[in-house]
C-alpha cells in the first residue's frame, strides 16, 4: 500500500494554519472574536498530531529507500 505523505503533510499544514485564517476573516467580519479563540486550540491539536505522524513517516520511507 502507497503512503501519501506529500498529500499528509499538506492536510496537517492545512489545519495547523489555514483552519485558524479562515476563523480569523471570519472574526474580522463578523467583529466576534469567540470564532478565532475557540479554533485555535481543536486546529493545533489536530495539525500538529498530524504532522509529527507525517513527519515521523517521512523520516522511515528516507530510512527504508
């Protein structure tokens, strides 16, 4: 089975910095910064788990090639 770990990584970076931009433009226009506070901690949680998994993956498919 193929490991997709470009495509891991990009979904990790995604929800480590996109989630919190996009609750950002939306607390910037709806003037509610509730938005922005309760997304940062569920979209660190979830980018940075995958993306120490990814890398993590990265570093045995360098090791075993």
């Amino acid at each position: 089975m193929k490991n997709n770990t470009k495509l891991a990584l990009g979904v990790s970076l995604f929800a480590l910095i996109g989630i919190p931009l996009i609750f950002l433009f939306v607390s910037l226009i709806t003037e509610n910064w509730k938005f922005l506070i309760f997304s940062i901690f569920p979209a660190f949680l979830a980018g940075f788990t995958g993306l120490m998994a990814t890398l993590k993956q990265m570093k045995k498919e360098r090791i075993y090639n």
